[in-house]
C-alpha cells in the first residue's frame, strides 16, 4: 500500500519537513480560515464550489502566513497565538484588511 508521501513531489514535503514545526499547523489554520470563506461564498451563490480561485485562494493562506508571523513577533504575542492570527488573515484576505485598516485610520483621524 503506497503512502501519502509517494504521492507528493519531494519539493512539497521538503518545505513540510524543514518548516515542519513553525509553518504547518499556521498554514493549516489559514487554509482552514479561507475555505470558510469560500464556503460563505458558495453559500451566497457568489461561487462556485469547484472554483479556480481556490488556487489564488492558497497562495493568499501562504501571504496570510507569512503576515501573521511578523505581526505575532512585532507585537510580542505568544507563539501559540500564530495559528489563529493567521486564520483571521486568511478569512479576512488582502481586500477584507485593508478595509479594516482603512476604517481604522478613518476613526483615528476623527480623534
């Protein structure tokens, strides 16, 4: 019986392997945060299930990563906060953040 590791090119289960312990199970987070996402869309009739964007979709759960680790660090989180900061991004995509931030400043400037 093959494993599931016969089936994954070596550069995939490189990049699992090596960043294994710090950039998995965010990574599963934000897949998870995303396909809700996608999920709510199907949901609206606004998708498809099997859309093509799901592709874009992972790419933005790597973004989403990769933003999450430096916003744990700059702020001084706790590490086990990474996997759910990293979610929210992934939720939130890049349009859902920058609108945040956006009305964030709004309310600042008002101040």
């Amino acid at each position: 019986m093959r494993q599931l590791y016969d089936y994954l090119p070596d550069a995939v289960l490189l990049v699992f392997t090596f960043l294994g312990g710090v950039f998995y199970s965010p990574l599963m987070a934000a897949i998870v945060g995303r396909f809700v996402f996608h999920a709510l869309r199907v949901d609206e009739k606004r998708r498809k299930w099997r859309d093509p964007i799901l592709i874009a979709d992972l790419a933005i759960c790597f973004l989403a990563v990769l933003v999450a680790s430096g916003l744990v660090s700059y702020f001084d989180m706790k590490p086990e906060t990474l996997p759910a900061v990293s979610a929210v991004l992934a939720y939130l995509g890049p349009r859902g953040v920058e609108g945040h931030l956006e009305e964030f400043f709004k309310r600042r400037r008002r101040r």
